[in-house]
C-alpha cells in the first residue's frame, strides 16, 4: 500500500486549527500567500509519496549494516537523500543568509509529518539535522557558522544529538562525557554515547555530531554541561572534510522498528580525545540542547501524526476491499468498511489521527508567530503558547500515533499480523516516538511543572479561554447535525479547567500528587484541544472556507467529541483522585 499525501487534511488544519490565515494575514510567515503554501505542500507530497515511501519497506528489512567501523544505508536511499535535499527540502525554514529558503515552521512542520509518513526511518534524520542548525544557528561563534552552517542547511552534511549515556537517559544531567581544554582553544572530547540516530551512515561525506560533556572543572548536575560541535572528518583549510576524527561507531542496535534508522554506541577519544569546538558558552550546553530539543519534540509528534496517517490510509483501503459477513443493503459477502464495529475504528484513526495534526500544527503556527509577532508582547505570548503546547504536541501525538497504528492492525485482522501487509511496521516503526526526544512521561512533567505555572498560570487559562471561545461558535450554529458536540467538548474543557486548577493547587505544597496524575492531564489536554480543533475545521467547512465535504468533517469532529472527548472527565478524575493509591503503592519501597 503506497501513501498519498492528504493535503487537504493538512491545509485545514493549518488553516482553521492552528490559525494559519490569521498569522498570513499579520505577516508572521513573511510575505507568503495560501496558493503559495498549498503548491508547495503538493510538490512536497508528490515527492512523499512517489520517491521516499517505495524505500519505507526495503528499509525495513534491509536494516542498516556495520561492518570495517562502517554503515551501509539501504539499496536507494543515498539517491533519494541526495535528490530530497539538493531538492531543498532540508532547508525550508532556515535561514535564508545561510542558503536556507526562510519559510515558515509551521509549513516545514507539515513536509515532516510527509516524510515520516512516507517512511519515519527517513524523515528522522533529516529533522534531527534542522535542529542541529538551528541550535548553531542560534548559539554557535561565527568561526563555526562559517565553516559548518550552509553545508548542515543544505543537506550535504548531517548533523547528530547526542545526549544519551548508559547512566544517563532522562537525567541529562549524570551524563560523564569528558571536555578538556586544548591549547588552540578547540576541546578534547572522551567518552561514550549510546543510542546516537544517524551516528554513523553513508548519506553524507561528512556528519557534524553536537554532543553534551562536561569539563573537567565543571561544576555537578545541569549547571555542568556544555554543547559541543565534533565533526566526523575534520576540515581542511578550504573547508573540505579531512582528517579523521577520534570518533567512531562502536556497534549498532538491533531495534523493534525503525530499523533503516542506525542507531549508534559512539565512542569519543581512543586515540586521545576527539576534537570539538564549544557551542554557546561554557557550562550553558543544555540552553543550547533546548533548542535542538524543542524543534525535535514538535517534530517527533509529528511523526506520531505521520504513522497514524499512514497506518490510516492502509486500513480504510484494506477496509473496502476485504469482504467478510453479510450487511443490510449489500448483497452478498459486504466489505468489512460496511460493518459498525469497522466503522468506528477507522473514525477511530481518522478523528484521533487530524485531532493529533491539529495539535502540532497550532503548535508551529506560535513557534512562527513567537519568531515573528508583530510586536514583543505578541512575541512572547506565543511563545508561551508554543511551550505550552510542545509537551502535548509530543507526546499526546505519538501516543496516538502508536494506537492508531494498532487499530490498523486489527482493521486487518490475522493479515495484519502477518508482516506482508506492511500494517505490522507501523506499529514497530511508532512505538519508538513515546520514548526518545524525552519520554512521554517526562513530556507530561513537563507539561504540568514547567508549563502550567507559565505567567503565574496565565498561559494556560487563555488557551482554556479559547476553546470555550471555539465551543461557544458551535453553539451559536444549532445545527443538528454536531448532535451533542458542544455539551460534550464543554464537559471535556470543563474537565480539562478542574484538573488544571487542582494541579496548580499541588505543583507548590505536593508535587508528588500532581506528578502522579501528570499523563492522565496530559491526554485530558489533548483531548479537549483536539475535540476543539476539529470542532473549528468542521465549523470552517460549514462555511465553505474548505474544500473538504462539510458533511464529513462535522462527523469527524461529532464522532471524537461524544466518543473520545467523553474520556476527560474521568481522566480528570484520575488526576485528582487518583494520586493517592500512587503515592500508596507498595512498590514505592522497591
Ligand atoms: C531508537 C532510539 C533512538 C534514539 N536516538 C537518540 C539520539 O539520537 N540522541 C540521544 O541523545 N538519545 C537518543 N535516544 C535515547 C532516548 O532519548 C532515551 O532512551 C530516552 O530519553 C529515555 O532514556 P532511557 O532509555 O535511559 O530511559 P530511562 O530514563 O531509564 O526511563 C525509564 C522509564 O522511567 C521513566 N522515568 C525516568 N526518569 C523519570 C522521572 N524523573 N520521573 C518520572 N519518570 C521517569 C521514563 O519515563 C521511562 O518510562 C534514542 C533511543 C532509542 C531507543
């Protein structure tokens, strides 16, 4: 089953969702207009569907192989790389000073929700490399921008995030990779890297590594650590690669998905000490880090989105085509699709699949009005509102992304297990997304400690604001046909409200309390975001601002809203009643 871009979904959602029009309209994605947007996701999509998603397969089983400290891609991957960035496509929304195109994020966000879709083990590198250049970009010394920025924009080279130590996932901060200063200013790295994506391969002639360490002096913790630049191949004076490195892949993972992308043991310093140059200052790695972070968060959700895409198409096409059972109206054996049971699972994966879009879409819509606002007031309310969202974008996508896969699975049933199908990869390729970038128990920390109290709480309350805004339109409309939609996203943000109040309430006097019911808020927040969100594009295409049949969207938005967006309310009960059996849980004295 191949995969067709749904640019449609995507531009409603942009659009109507994430607040598209209105950030055209204030110039906060330069001087672009809607058509513009619209031909170049076609042209995107084209190039999705017709080179990268042939090779998802051939990837899959060809995996990526070590041998001689060397990796070899899959057959056509190195082509289609070469074509995708010499396209431009690696430097859509770079800086246009560096070679970059200078496009809105917000645009770039739904190319990699394509390519993942097309094949997540592809799309993954490339994302990591945008926000490699945006962290040089934004914290690197002029001395590296020259020498590294333009060749990282444009894809020539590829650049790697590595944190990961054996004793040190979650907690960045026990990482022991070494820095030391050498005479000529540059730094002696040594030590070890684990699960490195894209640590080593053959796309590129050169691969820019941005690694965290610690100096020798520097003090414990998170205050300890700087960003370093380690290039695999040293430059020569006229900026070529020359000089191997003291960096090397020590072996390779073998994974339960994902398994075009090498994920890599690298180790630093067997010959005395790989060469880095420090990014920002000394001891202020993470701040750097944070800004390859939160470009890879939004991007990982969106591979929550892109997999559920996938998995989608292939169910709804499987769905027609299987027959099985009668069904009133059909005379002999029926499609599956025309069973109530089958129904609602695909709806299940269309609704949770755009709801989970929306998300990630409203989120790079503030990150370009936070890059552009109008004035700094509007900057940084958007910026706030891109915080906000990036937990949720993350991690309630790639849950979905995970569950929606899962249900096209059971669309196939016993085929679906069986790996011809194409249906089982889905499932081993998402699992991952809740997992690196942060866990989504860690997304969900996030989102209760460090978000929540944003503005003294302010931030949150004004996007609670808004969907009760959006809520309020569906009930001016009357229209039958949402049925109970508004009663059932008022309850959903209602639930949504309480729970947030309560937390507030904990985060100061029992942040162990509020860290127990931390995911169960997380999901109660997507739910009533999403619920609004589909709620907004239903509303639009009963305008006839979109497209798309009015009368699908409005069952879309009404299916997840008196199906799923029903969940909040006990979710909301699980935050604030269910923190006691956590805290009293026997397990605690393990
Ligand atoms: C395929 C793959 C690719 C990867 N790519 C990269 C990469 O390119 N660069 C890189 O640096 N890393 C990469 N990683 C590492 C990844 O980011 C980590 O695996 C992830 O951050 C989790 O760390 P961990 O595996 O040590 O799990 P742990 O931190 O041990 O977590 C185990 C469990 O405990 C929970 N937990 C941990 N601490 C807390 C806490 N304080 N509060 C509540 N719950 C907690 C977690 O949520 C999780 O459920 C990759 C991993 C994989 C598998």
């Amino acid at each position: 089953m191949t995969y067709r871009a749904p640019v449609e979904d995507i531009i409603s959602s942009l659009r109507h969702a994430a607040g598209l029009d209105q950030a055209l309209a204030d110039g906060a994605c330069g001087d672009l207009a809607l058509d513009d947007i619209a031909a170049i996701l076609a042209e995107a999509g084209r190039f999705a569907g017709d080179v990268i998603a042939p090779l998802n397969r051939i990837g899959d089983q060809h995996g990526t192989p070590l041998k001689d400290g060397a990796i070899t891609m899959p057959p056509g991957w190195k082509e289609a790389y070469r074509d995708w960035a010499a396209a431009g496509w690696n430097g859509l929304a770079a800086p246009a000073e560096w070679g970059g195109q200078g496009l809105p994020q917000a645009l770039n966000a739904a190319c990699i929700e394509m390519w993942n879709s097309a094949s997540m083990a592809f799309g993954l590198g490339p994302f990591l490399t945008m926000g490699a250049y945006d962290a040089l970009a934004i914290h690197g010394s002029d001395a590296l921008k020259q020498a590294y920025l333009a060749k990282l924009i444009s894809g020539e080279w590829m650049g790697t995030m590595q944190l990961t130590e054996p004793q040190a996932g979650s907690d960045v901060g026990a990482l022991r990779t070494r820095a030391e200063r050498a005479a000529d200013g540059s730094y002696r790295i040594t030590g070890q890297k684990i699960f490195i994506t894209y640590g080593e391969h053959d796309l590129t002639d050169n691969i820019i590594h941005f690694v965290l360490a610690r100096l020798t002096d520097a003090p414990p913790g998170n205050r300890g650590i700087s960003l370093f630049l380690v290039p695999k191949f040293l430059l020569n004076a006229d900026g070529t690669p020359g000089k191997r490195n003291d960096v090397h892949v020590h072996s390779i993972e073998h994974k339960l998905g994902i398994h075009a992308s090498p994920t890599c043991t690298m180790v630093y310093g067997d010959e005395g000490g790989a060469t880095g140059f420090l990014v920002g200052e000394e001891n202020r790695g993470l701040a750097c880090m944070f800004t390859m972070m939160n470009q890879a968060r939004l991007a990982v959700g969106l591979q929550g989105v892109a997999i559920a895409e996938r998995a989608t198409q292939q169910a709804l096409a499987y769905a027609k085509d299987r027959k099985q059972g009668r069904a009133a109206g059909i005379e002999g054996s029926a499609p599956i699709v025309a069973h109530p049971d089958v129904r609602r699972m695909l709806l299940t994966m269309r609704s949770m699949t755009q709801a989970a879009r929306d998300v990630c879409y409203a989120t790079a819509v503030a990150a370009d009005r936070a890059d552009n606002g109008k004035d700094e007031t509007a900057r940084n309310a958007a910026h706030e509102r891109a915080s906000l969202l990036t937990p949720v974008a993350k991690a309630f996508s790639t849950d979905i992304g995970i569950e929606v896969a899962s249900l096209g699975i059971q669309v196939h049933g016993g085929m679906g297990f069986i790996e011809e199908t194409g249906a089982a990869q889905h499932l081993r390729d998402a699992r991952i997304a809740a997992i690196y970038e942060g866990t989504n128990g860690i997304q969900a920390i996030d989102l209760v400690m460090r978000k929540l109290p944003l503005s003294g709480g302010a931030a949150v309350d004004s996007y609670i604001g808004e969907l009760r805004g959006t809520i309020a339109k569906l009930r001016e409309t009357n229209d039958p046909a949402f049925g109970a939609t508004a009663q059932r996203l008022t309850e959903a943000v209602d639930a949504l409200a309480e729970a947030t109040a309560w937390l507030k309430g904990k985060i100061g006097t029992a942040p162990d309390d509020a860290l127990a019911g931390a995911t169960p808020y997380l999901r109660v927040f997507g739910l009533a975001a999403g619920g609004c969100y589909l709620a907004a594009e239903a509303l639009a295409a009963k305008r006839g601002d979109d497209g798309k049949n009015a009368a699908d969207r409005i069952t879309l938005a009404r299916f997840f809203a008196e199906n799923h967006a029903v969940q909040a309310a006990g979710l909301a009960r699980s935050v604030t009643e269910g923190f006691e059996a956590v805290a009293a849980s026997p397990e605690r004295a393990a």
